[in-house]
C-alpha cells in the first residue's frame, strides 16, 4: 500500500507512545500543532536522491576508500544566518577537507552541522541567573538565549523560523558550492599568520604549495572545471525535536520508504539513544543515512541493539557511529565495543569535542586544542591495533576568528576567552584551530605516515 510503513510497526508518529528525553514542553498544544501543521506543507529542504548518494558515499567510508569530515557550530543561531557567516564557514570546512584529501588520497565527504542545528539538549533543565531558577537555553528552534524566564518560555514560532532559516541558509550553501565559490583554481586565502613557530609554519606552507601545485597540475592534465569549481556538501544536524522531524518526514514512492526530507542526515545524540524510547523508535523508521553519538555511559550490547534496531538488514553506509569518550578515555571503553560491533557494518568516525568541556577558574566553558587531538591520536591508535578503519571526524568549528577553545599555534590562553567568546553552547575551534587541526589528523592519517 502506497504511504505504508515498509518497517514494521511504524509510522511517522509512532514514537510519539513512548518515553521522549530532552523536549521542551510548550505551553498551548494546538499552537505547537498548527505551526507543525503549516511546516509540514512547505517544500522540503533536500531532495531524497541526495541522500541516496550519502549513503553510498558513506559506504565508501566504511570501506576506507572515503573519509567523512562532520562540522560546524554547537547551536547554530538565527542571527548567523548571513553571507559573511555561512562563506566563513563554508571555507574552513572547504579548506580542511582539501587538507584532508591531500594528506589521506582519499575523497573528502563534507557534512555540515548547519542549515537546522537549532535544537540542543542540555545537562540541566533549569538554571540559576542572577538568583532566580530560570529554564535553559535549548536551542534557537525552542526558547531565546537571553537570561530570563519569559523568553525562555518554549515558543512554537520559532519553529517556522528555524525552517526559513535553514532553507535561506542551505540556498546560499548550494549557491557557493554550484556557483564557483568552492573554485580550487583561485583558492580562498589560506591565512596562515597564526602560526608563530617557525618549524610549524615552513611545514603547512609546504603543505598549502603542494595542494596547490597539485591543482595546476590536474588542471594541466585537462580534468576539468566540473569538479574543481564545484564540490558536493551535504548536511546535518542533531535529530533531536521530534516534532519537527515527523513533520520533515515523507514517504518516497520510488524508494517504498520513509525519509527525512529536512536534512541529508541526521545524528542521534548520545543522551537521547535509548533503545525503548522516543528517538530510537523515530529514526528506526527513516531511510536517511544516520549518526549515532556514543560516549562514556554507553554497553557495547546497547550499541549493538540499537544498531540492530536502526539497521536491520545490516546496509552498509546506513550508521555513522561517532566515538566521544574523552582524551585519555577511549582506552577504557573504544577497545570493547570495536570488538564487541565486528558483524555490525558501522561508518567509525571521531568527536574529540564533547568528551573534553572543561571550565575554566572564572567558570567559563572552554576546550584545550591539545585534549582534541590527544582524543584523535589515542582513537587513531586504538582503530589501528584493533584493525578496524577510521572513516570519519566530527567538530565544533567556525570560519570566524573566535576565543572559545584554548591552545593551538595561535595560543590562544584562558584568559583570552572573554575577547570574543560568541558561542550559545559549547566552544568551538576557530578558523586558524580548525586548519590546524586538518593539518595535523592529515599528517597523523597519511598512508605514509
Ligand atoms: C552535539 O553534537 O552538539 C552534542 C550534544 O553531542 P553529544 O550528543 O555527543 O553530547
Ligand atoms: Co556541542
């Protein structure tokens, strides 16, 4: 029957009978349900034959023969909806995936956190400002940022606008990335004067001359124009406000499936993963490619159920499984459940971001750019003696010269976090960080290496 579930037991609702974490609770029903009502008539954000290509790409990363980098902000903010933010951030990620090509010889698959990263779960439901116990920020999609009780008051609107602000947003996405923005011949400005060491800098500049050179070569070979001047960019965002997500979801008669037309994947955090709850029944049912956020608190035996659960017939470049334990903690967990999934087709990629917040003496929420790596290295290390293939990297990044993390070649100290300290979540790596960054896991992950 055409709209039928070919999953059993599931419709795009069904979730809606069990136990849900991390959901704002709105005020008036009926307003939530007639926003929902009016979002689910407007046109869908991607178009399901993208996700298709996902999916076989990241089968390709499964393999070894591709390699996944995943980024962009912690919370995504309506106000960062502009040309100059989304270019920045475009051209970092653009950057790091050239690095990363260059380093790995493989083909770079980008996703963006970006174009619906508006919803965030978070530690704690309320949270004291000035004396009073005032409901968390949850995201752009559900309350405002500012400190007090009335705007934090979940309001359905915001979910119509985070909608047109991911359309405006992802509509300059394709623009720049069909439109020659992404053009390798006239390389975006490798900015690379935060680099004070001088050993470190002869090293990335050689790098940057090489990537090109290569380029003028290729070019000289007459591989032409279509793939140089125009590159594929996917993205994502955090499954996390059902609601919406129902609402984004259509059957696909071509397909005889279910996808979430909102996003090319989606990821399940790793506080909502709950095998008998809400989002686990949700994302069972959608066709999309998805990540999977595993950290400290995870059973290798729930892993595997519930990858069992999301991938019964075991597709390949179906599950993204995105490792987030800690510097100095894969060891203790990372080991267990690579051997434990060895039957379970898994894409393993790496988030060396959320297992390492921490806060500075003043109480700001910071991450050190050492710990991040040391994540990557230790992750890196453990895959290769378990023999299992590293397929992807996860980040909290944007292009703007930002003081969140600390350390790098820029140095940037604990004290210096208050210059421009703009994230509504966690801290991110800056523009300078996060080419560092490519840098380094490209030296770390080269074949010669
Ligand atoms: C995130 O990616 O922003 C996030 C909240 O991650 P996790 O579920 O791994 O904590
Ligand atoms: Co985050």
């Amino acid at each position: 029957m055409i709209g039928s579930s070919t999953v059993s037991n599931w419709t795009p609702e069904s979730w809606r009978k069990l136990p849900i974490k991390q959901q704002p609770v709105y005020e008036s029903e009926d307003k939530l349900n007639a926003v929902l009502g009016e979002v689910k008539k407007l046109p869908p954000l991607i178009f399901v034959g993208e996700v298709e290509r996902l999916k076989q790409q990241l089968a390709k990363a499964g393999n070894g023969e591709s390699f996944v980098l995943q980024g962009g902000d912690c919370a995504e903010r309506f106000q960062d909806c502009n040309r100059e933010a989304i270019m920045q951030k475009l051209k970092i990620i653009l950057q790091m995936s050239v690095v990363l090509c260059y380093g790995l010889r493989k083909p770079i698959i980008r996703i963006g956190r970006i174009a619906g990263q508006y919803a965030k779960p978070r530690s704690a439901d309320m949270e004291n400002v000035d004396g009073k116990d005032i409901p968390v920020y949850r995201g752009d999609i559900i309350n405002s940022f500012e400190a007090n009780a009335e705007a934090r008051k979940p309001d359905p609107q915001r979910i119509k606008q985070a909608y047109f602000h991911s359309i405006a947003t992802l509509n300059y996405i394709r623009a720049l990335t069909k439109g020659g923005f992404a053009d390798l011949h006239h390389p975006q400005s490798w900015d690379l004067k935060f680099v004070s060491n001088a050993p470190k800098k002869i090293e990335y500049e050689r790098i940057v001359h090489n990537i090109q050179d290569a380029i003028v070569f290729m070019e000289s070979l007459g591989s032409r124009e279509e793939k140089l001047s125009s590159v594929e960019f996917y993205t994502s965002h955090e499954g996390l406000l059902l609601p919406l997500e129902e609402a984004m979801t259509q059957y696909m008669p071509e397909y005889d499936a279910h996808y979430n037309l909102g996003a090319h994947t989606l990821w399940i955090g790793d506080r909502t993963r709950q095998l008998d709850g809400a989002h686990i029944e949700y994302f069972r049912g959608i066709a999309n490619p998805l990540g999977l956020k595993v950290g400290p608190s995870s059973d290798p035996r729930d892993i595997i159920a519930i990858c069992n659960a999301l991938n019964p017939k075991k597709d390949k470049g179906k599950i993204n499984l995105i490792s987030r334990y800690g510097n100095g903690k894969a060891g203790k967990h990372l080991p267990q459940l690579i051997e434990a999934m060895k039957d379970t087709p898994v894409v393993w990629s790496i988030d060396p971001m959320h297992g390492n917040a921490i806060k500075t003496e003043s109480g700001t929420k910071t991450r050190s750019f050492d710990d991040i790596l040391g994540e990557v290295k230790e992750s890196l290390n453990i895959h290769k003696t378990a023999g299992s293939k590293v397929g992807g990297i996860h980040f909290e990044l944007t292009g703007d010269d930002v003081t969140e993390c600390i350390g790098g070649s820029a140095g940037i100290t604990a004290e210096q976090l208050s210059r421009h300290y703009e994230t509504y979540c966690d801290p991110r790596l800056n523009y300078s960080q996060s080419l560092e960054m490519a840098f380094l896991v490209s030296q770390l992950m080269s074949p010669k290496a």
